[in-house]
C-alpha cells in the first residue's frame, strides 16, 4: 500500500468514514460489543485490522470491551472501541481507569435517544455531559462533535493523536445521522497526515518514573514487556506509579491531571463558525444540528437578520473563551440541542450574563431542521 | 537477613517481614521451630532439620528461607514452557 | 537453571499488607514458584489483577503488573495478550472479583481459550471489604452480610471454567501448597485459557466470624476437609458433601485465540491481496 497513494474522494459513510480514519491513523486494535447506530464501525474493522496485522475482537459487554483496549495500549497498540448509549454508560468505569492511569485509547458514541433504551434508531444528543461527566471524580477527558462524514474523518485521526499525545481517553461523539449519512470525503494518504504517539521514555529502565511529567505535563509511556517494568493502579499513585495517600502527592496527581487538558486547550480547540463577524444573534450548535444551523444562518441572512453560527467541534472542553468573546458583541445566542438542555448551560456559563441566551430543545428522535432554527431566529 | 540463633543455621528467618503467624512453627515435620517472645518465628533445633522446606513453601509472608537446600529440589519436576499462548 | 522467588519480589514494599496467616501470601508464594521453576524472565510475565485483598498481589511483584477495576482484570488482560502475545499474562483475583462480578468476562474468556492464566484466591469471603459473603461462600457459613447463615449455594468454579471451554482447570489449598504450585506451573505453559483455584483462608474475617480459630488451624482444617478427585469420584454425592475437592479437572489442547487468531490474519491478508 505505502508508496503508491493516491489522495482520493471516495463515498462514505460516517462510520465507515470514522473506521478507515482510525485505521489511518494507527489504530491496531478494536474492542466492542455490538450496538445501534454504532455496529458498522466494529463490522468494518473487524475486516480492515486484520488485513493490517491488528487485532479485532468482540467482548462479551462494553465494560470488557473499554478494558480490553486499555490493556491492548499498555501493550503498546494504538487502541479504540465504539458504542452508544446504554453501552457508553457500561464504559465509564474503565474509562475514568483510563483516564487516571493515563493510558490513551479513543472511545466512540454514536449517540441515539436516550435515556436507558430509548430509540436505538434515532438520533439525540443526550450524552454530553455523559462524555464528560460519566465517570466519577475529577478526571481529565476530551471530546470531539463532527457534524459531517468529511469532518469525521477529520476528526477521528485528531481524537486518535490528541489521546496519544496527552495520554488522555477521547470520546468521539457522533450523531446517528452522521453515522448514517453517505457523503463525500477527501482521504488523505498516511503522509498527508500528522500521526502522534505517546511519548516514549529516554532514560534506561532503572531511571524510569512512569508518572513522572514530561516537559508538557505527559509522563513517557513504555510498552509492557519491553524492558520497563512499571505498575499501574486506579489508586492515586505517586511518580513511581505505586499507592499513595500523601494528601500533598494526591493533591499534584488530579492537578497535573486536569492540568494536560488546561494547558493544551488551545491545541485541542477546534471550532467552525459562519457570518460571525458582524452576527448580532449566534447559533451555537453541535453534530448535526449546526448543518441545520448553517443553513438556518442563511436563510436568515437572505430575511436581513444578522445571524451567525458557531459550532464547537471541540466540546470537552468547552470552548468557553470564544463563546464568552461572541456573548460581548451580540444581542442573543439561540441554542438548538436534540437534548432537554445540556449545551445551553455551557454556553450560559460562558456567556455570564453579557447576552441573551436562548435555548431550544427537540427531544421527538427526529432532527432539528433548519426552519425550526429560522423560526427561532426570526422571533425577535 | 537475620538469622535466629545459630549463624550456620539451615534456615534463616527475615523478622522484618515475618508477622509471627505461626504457621511454619505448625508446619514443621521436626519441630524446629518455635514462637520467639514477640510472637515471631525462631528456629530453636536447627540440628533437627531435614531441609524438607516446608516451612518455606507455607509462609504467607515470604518470611522464612531454608539456605542449605537439599540436592533435590522438593517441588516436582519442571513443566517445558510452551509459548504460553 | 531456576531463579529464586526474590527475583520476582519488589523487596521494598515488604511486608506486604495481608493479615498475618492470610492464605493469599501462601498462594503467591507457590506461584512465585512456579514461575521460578519456568525460568521466566521478569520482562516476560505481566500479572493483572482487579480489585480485592488477593489483587494487591501485583504491586509486590517485579513484573509487568496492572491493578484495575472490580472484576475486570481478565478482560484487560485479554487486551494485553492481543496486543503482545509473547508476554505470559498471569490474572491474579479473588472469589468476589473473579466469581461475581467478574464472573462474565471468566467464562466468556475460557469459552475463547484466550492465552491467559487465572488464579482465583478463593478466601470464602469479600476480605478487603471486611467480610460479607461472596459467591464462593459455602451455604450456612455466617458473613457481614449474612447474619442467619449465608442461604445462597455456592459455585464449583472448576466445574463452571471447564464447562466454559479452558484448557487446564484444576484446584488445590494452601494447605497443599506444593501441588498448589505444580498446578500453577501447568497452567502458566498451557496454550489457551487456565484456571487454577486456589482455596486459601482469611482468619479475620471469615475465620473470626466462623470460630474457625487462627490461620493455624485454618490451614490445618483445610487439609482435613480435602479429598483428592480421584477418591471423590468413588464416593457417593453426600459423602463427599461440605468437601473440597482437588486435583486436576481438565487438561486439554484446543487451539487458543491467539493461535486461532492468527489464522484470521492470514486469511485477511490473502483476502486484501487479491
Ligand atoms: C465496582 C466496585 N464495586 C464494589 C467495590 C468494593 N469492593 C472492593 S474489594 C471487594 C470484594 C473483594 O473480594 P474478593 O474478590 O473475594 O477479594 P478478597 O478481598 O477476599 O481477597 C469489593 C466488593 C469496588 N471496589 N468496585
Ligand atoms: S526445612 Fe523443614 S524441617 Fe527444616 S525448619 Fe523448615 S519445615 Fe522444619
Ligand atoms: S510462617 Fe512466616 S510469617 Fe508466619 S511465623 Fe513463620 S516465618 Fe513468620
Ligand atoms: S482481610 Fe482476610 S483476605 Fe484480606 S488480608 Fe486480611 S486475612 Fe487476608
Ligand atoms: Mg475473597
């Protein structure tokens, strides 16, 4: 294959997309237990890694599946699962492991209508505060929202190197929709992209601290079974990766934690916006939604209405400077959400108070359309 | 290591690790060992052992080594390792 | 030629935290054993274990080792051995850990034949959460949880992993520490799944709340109360009743995951090939 690429367009759909992108991206590894809307993913690659000389399994549930890929990366694969709902709330558990222990992996929810069973066809955008808040304690995580099949590939290989390079878990969250959805995308050759890996130690295995930070707050990683011989525990630990209770070491281990995310917010934001420099009412939205927005901010401008749209890709964590920054200069932020209300908190939150904020919600399982925003919009 | 009692003897109890169970007291086919005051193992006939190592093999804690070993090793034969796949 | 067992122990955390008399320590002891006899290389064992007493084993322990979640460590360890099927990954967990909340992904991996070898330290009871009763509980015995006498049957895990596909079942006591070890040793150079359950005893817990006296007579009261596979076989069902049985329930040589997996990825390769 190498050598003879050819950047080509191709038709895909959004799992598909989001498969060949983690394949693009180094991912050797695949753990999952089926689940609508998110089954293509794991069918995909349940063909493509072995082709690859990865490694494909289906576990017998999600808890196993999220802690079969976070030993697969300790044994130096890069590693991935995909789920929805219900399986998402089974992984949190061992995603928190992950995120506490620093072993990076990519967990992908191709979100439907919840809660519990809900609508396993439908799309919602219930998760949200799920893929931030799902497990328990302080814990650093990171979530990237594509909205279109080219913007999944995109994002996928992001959410692989972004996990890489922080030793964080990535959620991707995805809309039915999206998952579903045949577009056209762009694929890139393996040189057209930027691959990451976790940084790896320089010291002999007897100078090795495995949670020591490195100059970006990244402890190096080494593979199991090459020499360094390290322990891992999802209790708090100290540089040497064994238990502590030192209340001033437990203290730096969340800190530094929480840390690789607040220190490298400016490399892991990504956003899109539309019409914003001279907006007086933005369309905050996310996934699917913000294509219905895009077009919505059209059809308003065509009325005469300033309207602009700003779309986070990066959800977790919030882009809350440039939503603070568009809350000074306009009248009104209209926030649309196939969900009772999880962005427009954020987005409120950012806002404090510098202008209106306005939510809406569809919860029926079917999509916003862009004329329900317009009509939002359009109430002045 | 520390030993208890006679410095050539066969085996040898590590007291920073031992907890005093009691078990390879109990254990012993001779009876060469006993409770010191604090509760801990002592090996008090060390003439009496015939390096069987049970007290070894029983110790929860590591705690015990028997140093002269026999010819023999006690455990049975080795199992080839084969690829453990 | 073998290596001593200290090779294998990270001296600097000893002693370690288990009770004193606490089976686990015996149980440890006889795999450290085991893989001394192996001549294994440090580099080349990962332990996993999940969360209990018994799964603070590998941070004693100068290998590859992971401490995880409640029950999960077979599911993690299935990761490990995936991504690097050299590595001996031993699963060291306790009766609660492996038999009940763990005990999905048990079988799911025996029915796989997945390379990974399994000690369950069966205590009879949930030690680090001070004492209920767990799946392994004999029915009538008396835990935190169950204060009239435990009315649940407890499992024949041996029965339940050889049922489920493994390649080598077997059980032993700490009281039989030497067979114990032996059976941990077949295990480990088993191609496919193993499972080795190792019936120890936990004084302060289930032993206090038993009045089955210290660890002594816990260890001597296992002996006693064990019968060999061989001689249960000729006995009739209730004479044999409240006994443990040991021996070796099942060696076999179905092809495992890993090999079976491999396989896939030829046949993949040709596939994409053509
Ligand atoms: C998800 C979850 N549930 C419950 C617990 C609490 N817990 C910790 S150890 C344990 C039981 C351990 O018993 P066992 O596996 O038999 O190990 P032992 O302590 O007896 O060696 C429980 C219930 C936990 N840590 N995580
Ligand atoms: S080696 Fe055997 S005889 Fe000697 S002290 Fe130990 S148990 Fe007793
Ligand atoms: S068995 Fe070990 S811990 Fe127990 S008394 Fe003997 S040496 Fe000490
Ligand atoms: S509580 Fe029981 S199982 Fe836990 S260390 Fe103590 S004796 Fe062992
Ligand atoms: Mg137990």
């Amino acid at each position: 294959m190498a050598g003879k690429c050819d950047t080509r367009a191709r038709l895909l759909q959004g799992n598909e997309s989001c498969a060949e992108a983690a394949l693009l991206a180094g991912v050797r590894f695949f753990a999952g237990y089926p689940i609508t809307p998110s089954s293509e993913i794991a069918e995909i690659l349940s063909e493509r890694l072995p082709q690859l000389g990865g490694k494909f399994i289906q576990m017998e549930d999600e808890i196993a599946s999220m802690a079969a890929v976070v030993g697969a990366s300790l044994a130096g694969m890069k590693a991935m699962t995909a789920t929805s709902g219900p399986g998402f709330s089974l992984k949190q558990e061992n995603l928190g492991f992950a995120s506490f222990t620093e072993v990076p992996c990519v967990i992908v929810n191709v979100q439907r209508t919840g809660p519990s069973t809900g609508l396993p066809t439908s799309p919602g955008q219930g998760d949200l505060m799920q893929a931030r808040w799902g497990t328990h304690g302080d814990h650093p995580v990171v979530a990237l929202y594509p909205s279109s099949v080219s913007e999944t590939f995109d994002l996928t290989v992001k959410a692989v190197n972004i996990a890489e390079r922080l030793r964080v878990p990535v959620v991707l969250l995805m809309d039915e929709v999206v998952a579903h959805m045949r577009e056209r995308v762009i694929v890139p050759c393996e040189d057209e992209i930027e691959i990451a890996w976790r940084p790896r130690p320089t010291v002999p295995p007897e100078d090795y601290l495995p949670y020591e930070a490195g100059p970006n707050g990244v402890p190096a990683m080494a593979d199991f079974g090459t020499g360094y011989r390290w322990h891992i525990t999802g209790l708090y630990h100290d540089t040497t990766g064994f238990p502590t209770s030192a209340p001033a070491k437990v203290d730096q281990l969340v800190r530094r934690l929480c840390g690789k995310i607040t220190n490298h917010k400016r490399d892991i934001t990504f956003t899109w916006d539309e019409h914003m420099d001279d907006a007086k009412v933005a369309v905050v939205a996310c996934g699917i939604v913000a294509r219905s927005a895009r077009r919505a901010v059209r059809l308003a401008r065509e009325k005469g209405i300033a309207a602009g749209v700003f779309q986070p890709k990066t959800i977790w964590p919030f882009p809350h400077e440039q939503v603070a920054e568009i809350a000074a200069r306009v009248d009104r932020i209209v926030v649309p959400e196939m969900n009772m209300g999880q962005l427009v908190g954020e987005v409120q939150c950012a806002a404090r108070g510098k202008c209106e904020v306005i939510g809406y919600s569809r919860v029926d399982g079917e999509p916003i359309t862009p004329e329900e925003i317009l009509a939002v919009l359009s109430e002045v | 290591m520390i030993s208890a009692g006679n410095p050539e003897a066969p085996v040898l109890v590590r007291r920073e690790w031992c907890k005093g169970c009691g078990i390879c007291i109990a254990m012993c086919p001779k009876k060469v060992l006993e409770s010191a005051p604090d509760g801990k193992a002592l090996v008090a006939r060390p003439d009496d052992c015939i390096k069987c190592e049970t007290c070894e093999i029983m110790c929860p804690d590591f705690a015990i080594r028997v140093v002269a070993k026999k010819a023999a090793a006690p455990d049975q034969g080795r199992e080839a390792v084969r690829g453990g796949r | 030629m073998a290596r001593s067992i200290d090779e294998y122990l990270r001296a600097r955390f000893m002693p370690h935290i288990w009770c004193p008399g606490c089976g686990h320590g015996i149980i440890l002891n006889a795999l450290l054993r085991a893989i001394a006899r192996l001549d294994l290389p440090n580099d080349k064992v990962c332990v996993v274990s999940g969360i209990g007493c018994a799964s603070r084993a590998p941070g004693y322990l100068d290998f590859n080792t992971l401490h995880t979640t409640h029950g999960r460590a077979i599911a993690f360890a299935t990761g490990i051995k995936l991504a690097n099927p050299d590595l001996h990954v031993i699963v060291v967990t306790g009766d609660g850990d492996g038999a009940a909340i763990g005990g999905n992904h048990l079988i799911h991996a025996a029915r796989r034949n997945m390379g990974v070898t399994t000690i369950m330290f069966n205590n009879s009871i949930y030690g680090m959460t001070s004492g209920q009763y767990s799946p392994l509980t004999p029915s009538g015995r008396l835990a935190t949880t169950a204060p009239y006498g435990n009315v649940e049957r407890n499992f024949d895990m041996c029965e339940l992993v050889k049922a489920s596909g493994a390649n080598y079942v077997a059980r032993a006591t700490v009281a039989h520490a030497r067979q114990l070890s032996t059976y941990i040793e077949r295990a480990i150079t088993t191609s496919g799944f193993a499972f080795v359950e190792a019936v120890g005893n936990c004084p302060t817990y289930f032993g206090r709340r038993n009045k089955l006296g210290g660890p002594v007579e816990m260890v001597e009261a296992l002996k006693k109360n064990s019968i060999t596979a061989a001689a249960a076989a000729k006995l009739d069902p209730a004479e044999i009743r409240g006994k443990i049985i040991i021996g070796e329930f099942y060696r076999g040589d179905a092809p495992g995951y890993i090999e079976l997996y491999d396989g896939v990825i030829e046949r993949a390769k040709e596939a994409a090939g053509k």
